[in-house]
C-alpha cells in the first residue's frame, strides 16, 4: 500500500488475521499518524461494522467507541489505539458511559443495515418489539441449525424460545447496544475503554452486561456497579445473564464446532430455572 487517507504510508506492520476473514495491520503514515487497517477477504466486510460504529458514535461524545476513518468493501481504517492496563477507575468510567450510550434508544430493534457477527450474518430487521419475541426470532432460532448441536441441545433451546415471555424479565425499551460486548472489543486506553468490532443494533441493554460477563472483563464488578448507578438495571437481572449468553454462544457453536455445544446447553438450562 502506497498511501492511505490521502497520505504516503511509511510503515506497515502485519498483526496476524482473524476469522480467517480478515486481516490486521498497524500502519505508520507520513503524516505522524497511526492507524488500524483492516482488510477483508472478502467483499463488503465491513460494512455492517462502519455503520455500527458510526451509530453507536450517534450517542454523542459520552460514547467510547472508535471513529472510523475510511471504509471501502475491503478495507476498513481506525484510528491506532495504544493499549494500556485498565484501573479500576477507567472501568468505572466505562460502565457510566456505556451505560450513556444505551440510553439513546434507537425506538425499535434491530438495524436498517444487515448485520454481521465474527462474519457470519445477523437479521436486523426492524421491529418494534417486544424484545422477548425479536430475540427469540432473530437470535436464537437461526442458529438451531449450526452443525455442532445434537438433538437434546437443541430441544433446550427450543424450550428457551418457547418460554421466552416469562423469562425475559420486565419490558424496556430499545437500547443502542455493541451487541458483540466481550473484553477483546474493549481498547483501553490512558483515558477510557473504547469499542470496537461492534454487532450494533437496538437491542437489551442487560445483552452487553452478559457479553462482558461471559469471558470476563477487568474490574467488571466495578464496572456493573458505576453501570448501575448511572442507569439502575431491572430487578433479577444477574439471573438473565445466561438468557442474553445464549446468543453468542450459539454463534460460537456454529464458528468453532461442538467444541461450545455444552456450554450452550448449560446456559440454556440455567436460562431455564431461573424462571421458576
């Protein structure tokens, strides 16, 4: 690559690939300035993910995520980001301004592009709701067919959307969420957490508490706290964690095999008794 945002390139560094969809590289540019460049291996990528970003920028300047700088149909740019080792005050502040961006409620879920989760595709579209419903629909019941399910984790799951009314918890309204939440689309930096790689779309709020959740994230209980004292969250949703768990495992069965089959199944199951 010659040059890039109208500047000669002067470095490139190769980061290694992800998915086997895309590639990373760090690159220097005449200029001074660093950038994060991603190339996809196939057409139109990255488009979903410019958007999503773009949205969740919509926010306002409470929300942490990353600017995009070009996106073509294989080629994103971000701004390079230098990592740090997050404190429990930048958690803190973090919690507070997802919590800001979940506020600015798109008025229904989904999303007017098509949605892309780690390459594979997500249906956004547009409904009012209820969320149970939407989720039911849009989430769960189109990986029921990923190849490393067996029967008995299928019947749980089928469960899950048959019962998803009385596990849903109390109604709320569409939030504008990451929808891909865990730890490794965080860059925390010197100043905050910022968002990457997002799955954005209106969706539940407590979806991006149960994502962080699930690989773990630093300080998270610091976090959920600072979250909850600037938005405070409905009654019993530690106990919906595996509810909103449920989707990202399920596209981790059909990314990576049977190899996530029993968690699937485990969360399904804890999904379940929570209701009674």
């Amino acid at each position: 690559m010659e040059s890039l945002l109208g500047t000669a390139v002067e470095r490139e560094t190769a980061l290694g690939s992800e998915h086997d969809a895309w590639t990373l590289h760090r690159v220097l540019l005449a200029d001074g300035r660093e950038v994060l460049v991603k190339r996809a291996a196939r057409p139109g990528l990255f488009a979903a993910e410019a958007a999503g970003l773009r949205w969740l920028a919509d926010a306002g300047p409470v929300a942490p995520v990353a600017p995009v700088l070009d996106v073509a149909d294989d080629l994103l740019v971000l701004p390079w980001l230098e990592p740090t080792r997050p404190d429990a005050s930048l958690a803190e502040r973090f919690g507070r301004e997802l919590a800001g961006t979940h506020a600015a409620g798109p008025g229904e879920y989904g999303a007017a592009w098509d949605g892309l989760i780690a390459g594979l595709p997500l249906d956004n579209t547009p409904d009012p709701g209820p969320w149970a419903r939407w989720y039911a629909e849009r989430r769960l019941a189109p990986y029921l067919r990923a190849p490393g399910l067996d029967g008995p984790t299928i019947r749980l799951v089928e469960q899950v959307i048959e019962d998803i009314d009385a596990l849903a918890g109390p109604p709320e309204p569409p939030s504008r969420i990451h929808g891909d939440l865990w730890s490794g689309n965080i860059v925390w930096t010197a100043e905050r957490g910022v968002m990457i790689d997002p799955a954005a779309h209106g969706g539940h709020r407590e979806t991006d508490l149960a994502m962080l959740a699930l690989f773990g994230a630093p300080h998270l209980g610091r976090l959920l706290a600072a979250y909850d004292e600037a938005a405070p969250l409905a009654g019993g949703w530690r106990d919906r964690v595996p509810l909103h768990q449920l989707h990202p495992l399920l596209v981790h069965v059909a990314l990576y095999g049977e190899s996530y089959r029993e968690a699937v199944a485990d969360a399904a199951r804890r999904a379940l008794a929570a209701r009674s």
